[in-house]
C-alpha cells in the first residue's frame, strides 16, 4: 500500500487539477431529461439483461451500458484524467428509497497501488443535493475509511460524518465533506478511493442513479482486492486494451433491428468438388442462416479457395466460428491485428478444424497448387456467457474416430467441451454407427451440428451421406440409424446455452486468453 506522500506524488501529474487535489469534478451537464427518464425506465426493467459474474458486471452484457460508457463527452472528460486507454468495468443502476443511507466506503476494485481509476455518478431520477453523493474531498489521498474502522473498532454503520471527517484529516488536513448540487442528467466523476456515501433525504421520492467505473487500461481491476485470480470482467471503451493487467472481453452486441427467422432441423448436402470462381479466387456456398432457441444467429457456409488466394486479410468481429477442412491444404493465418504482417501461419490439411473465439484476427491462405474446400459455423448469441475458463482458439488435428468395441452398434469419442463467450459450452464429438445400429427419436436441450464422413445415415426422413450437413436446433425431436452396410462415421458439435449469471460465480473469473495454439 502506498503512503499518503506517494500517493500525493501520483495524484499531482501533467494532466491533473482539481481532481486531482480533490478526488472530484462536476456536476457537469450530460444528458437531457427525456433520455435519462428513458434510462431509468429501460435498466429498470424486469428484461435488463443480468450482469456478468457480478452485481456491477452490466457493462459486458448491456448493450445501453456499454453505449454510455464510450459516450464522447464522457470520454472527453475522463481522458486528461485517465489517458488516452480507457476500459469501463463497473456500472449499475443504483435506487434510494426515500430515507435510505449509504454509509461511508471506498470502493475496494479500486485499490492496485499506483491505479488510475475514475467512477462516473450520473443522477437519472429525483436527483438533487438533497439525494445525492456525498463525498469527503481529498480522502483519495488518505488510507480507506475501513482500515481507519478496523483500527478504531468503530462498526461500518455507527461511523458518521463528523468522526469519517475527523479520521479524514489526520492525513490529509484539507479534506472537507461536499454534497454537490447535481440535478438529473448531470454527471460527477470522482477517484474510486474517495469516500464517499449517500442520503436519500426526499420525503417521498425515490432517487435513480447510474453509476459507471472506468480504469486506464493499465490499472488491475480485481473483484477480490487480495485474490489475483478475481478479475472484473471489462470492456475497451478508447484507446488500446492491455491484456496482462485486465479481463478485456467483447462489447454486446446492440438488439438485432431485424431478427433472423428461427431455423428448423434440415440438410444440407455438399456436392464435391465444390464449384470455383477462378477470377475472384474465392467463392462461398451458402447452407443456412437464422435463429435458434440458443443463439440469436447461427450460419453455415461452405468456400473453395483458389491456389495462391486468400478471401480477405486477417478480420476480426463479435461471432465466434468453426472452420472444417474439407478438401486440400491451406494455411490459417492468425494475428493480433488486420494485417498480415506478423501473422502466423498454420498449415491444416483435409479432416483439420478450427475453433476461433470473438475478436481474434484470423483469414485463411491457399499456398498450394490446388483449390482447397472448407465448412464454416459461424453464431452469436443473445447475452455473453461470461465467467470460468473459456475456449482458446485452437485448430484440432484430424480427430481420430470413434472405434465399436464389438458389443455396441453406437460409439462416440469425446474431443473436448468447454464454455465459450456465447455458449455455456461448445462440445464436440466423433460417432460411429454400425450396421444396423442407431438412436430413438428424441429431444436435446442444445443446437446439434453433424457433418458426415464417411458412411451414410437417415435422419428427417432422408438419407444423408459424406459431405452432408445435420443441423438440430435445441427441443426439435430428432433420432438417426445407419442407412447402409458399412458403418458411418461422423462429427458433432453441440452448441450448449448460456446459464444466466450467478453473482457467485464470480470466484471462478479469470483470464481466458486469446492465444491459438496447434494440437
């Protein structure tokens, strides 16, 4: 923990002032009063999106939060504060009651030696001096007001503001409370080790706020002060993230304008060797596209690939998607950003697959003398799945099949299975289907994608051979048998919903990373 002098030291910087010397700035005027009446109505709603992995985890699964949070006349006020990277991990709507008292704390996320953190109060409803923050000016500089409780053995709720003042100012000697003038629409930004609480004392009128906690990218966020590992979930809002000191996850998506229609189970068959385009050197075969009771889109779409061809630098974007070598060799390129300088490059052949998670910079190259063919799964869920251990992009090798053992006419080989940023898991595995065999009709509580091998099966009334497409979105009742006498072999990937967040879990919170390896 730093001293009072090196903390002085810290706070007196180029781009400091007042808020530096103070810990606050504002009110300053920021949204109209229809838009913050609309605010308020729309967090307020029983279908808010639930935060992420805890109680001030909305920002990653809000789409409105994540808006507000890259607002320019915030990002304008916070940039001389914070520099020029900036991420948002906090935000919530906060409610007081007529009466009610939030007592004197210092948000603990905020205590990483040396950390710039800035919290950004906006009053939405009934705002006024009477209903807003109250703040000790110049208690950033001094130790929390908890560990000045701890020493005294003075309970949280029996602190009031003459001794939190008085404790105030034994290191800091011009500290002073303020409860500042703010009115709806209006925003105060403070540092998050202020103390600071708040007093709802309207007689009859309930006081809606909004609360949003940015960071410089550089500053660790920690749910859990003294835990490493419980790391808030954050997203970039300017700038450049850094990946070793925070959580950075994908921004949600904004509601689809035009909702894909929902998919029914069906088939798609390939027809090899795929047609090319010898004069764009790349040319797409659409299977399907639409909604699920899982994800708000799933596509399909198979590509061939002219030699010495690739359809587009290294992008990235919000979807999360498989990529299945059918025919020939070719080179997945992956980077860090939309160049191919610095990309590195994987060479997959026919039976090769990737799995690629949001945001990571990815294209596909043809280095060799003949066309190569692949199967694309592409899908973006509703809310973020955020929290445990999440799939690394990988390329997986040929998966080696699923072998009978003689007694049973249905076998299967498990790859791997693991939570993703839009599933609560993403699994995979191969089957094989002797003569004779198969499974009942039945129903399965996530999306089925199968690509046959070899062999052939009958599903949906029809018969389905190598090259086919089986898609089964969640609740579609649906069985399988072998079709032929030879035994099938195919790949599934089951596509597993999201769990709604549970604030425990965020015990589990970490680092996923975005590193693809080869296995």
């Amino acid at each position: 923990m730093l001293d009072v002098a090196e903390r002085r030291a810290i706070a007196v910087s180029p781009t400091a002032g007042d808020f530096a010397r103070d810990g606050f700035l504002g009110p300053v005027p920021l949204f109209d009063p229809e838009r913050c009446d609309r605010l308020a109505a729309g967090l307020a709603s029983a279908n808010a999106p639930p935060p992420a992995v805890w109680l001030k985890g909305g920002a990653v699964t809000d789409w409105r939060l994540a808006n507000l949070g890259a607002d320019p006349r915030l990002l304008a006020l916070l940039t001389p504060i914070l520099g020029r990277d900036i991420i948002l991990w906090g935000a919530k709507l906060i409610i007081r009651k007529p009466g009610q008292v939030h007592l004197w704390h210092v948000d603990s996320e905020t205590s990483s030696p040396g950390g710039r953190f800035v919290s950004a109060w906006i009053g939405l409803r009934n705002t006024t001096g009477e209903s807003g923050l109250r703040m000790i000016a110049g208690s950033h500089l001094c130790r929390t007001v908890e560990q000045f409780q701890a020493e005294s053995g003075a309970p949280r709720d029996g602190t009031s503001s003459d001794t939190a003042l008085e404790w105030a100012r034994r290191e800091n000697p011009d500290a002073r409370i303020v409860e500042p003038e703010v009115g709806d629409g209006e925003v105060i930004l403070f540092d998050g080790r202020m103390w600071h609480g708040s007093h709802n004392r309207l007689s009859d009128k309930t006081r809606y706020a909004l609360l949003l906690q940015f960071a410089s990218a550089d500053s660790p966020v920690r749910i859990d002060p003294d835990d490493e590992q419980k790391r808030a979930p954050a997203i970039l809002v300017q700038g450049r993230p850094d990946a070793g000191a925070n959580w950075i996850v994908p921004p949600p998506l904004p509601p689809s304008q035009k909702p894909f229609a929902p998919l029914t189970s069906l088939i798609r068959e390939l027809n090899m060797p795929l047609a090319a385009d010898p004069e764009r050197g790349w040319k797409r075969h659409p299977l399907f596209l639409g909604a699920t009771p899982v994800l708000e889109s799933m596509s399909c779409h198979a590509a061939v690939l002219s030699p010495g061809h690739s359809p587009h630098p290294p992008h990235a974007h919000q979807d999360e998607e498989l990529l299945i070598v059918l025919d020939g060799e070719a080179d997945l390129l992956v980077a860090d950003r939309p160049s191919y300088e610095g990309a590195r490059a994987i060479r997959v052949k026919a039976g090769d697959f990737a799995y690629y998670h949001a945001l990571q910079h990815h294209t596909i190259r043809n280095p060799s003398s003949a066309p190569v063919s692949y199967l694309m799964f592409r899908w973006h869920g509703r809310v973020p799945a955020i929290g445990g251990q999440r799939l690394r992009a990988k390329v997986f090798r040929q998966p080696p099949p699923a072998e009978t053992d003689g007694a049973r006419a249905f076998k299967t080989r498990n790859l791997f299975g693991a939570p993703t940023r839009w599933l609560g898991k993403l699994h995979c595995h191969t089957s094989r289907l002797e003569v004779g065999g198969g499974y009942a009709a039945h129903v399965d509580p996530y999306d089925v994608a199968i690509l046959v091998l070899s062999g052939r099966v009958r599903t949906l009334g029809r018969e389905v051979g190598p090259g086919g497409v089986i898609y089964y979105p969640k609740g579609e009742r649906h069985g399988m048998r072998n079709a032929r006498d030879e035994p099938a072999r195919y790949i599934v990937f089951e596509f597993h919903p999201a769990a709604k967040a549970d604030p425990a879990s965020f015990a589990k919170a970490s680092n996923p990373g975005s590193v693809i390896s080869a296995g």
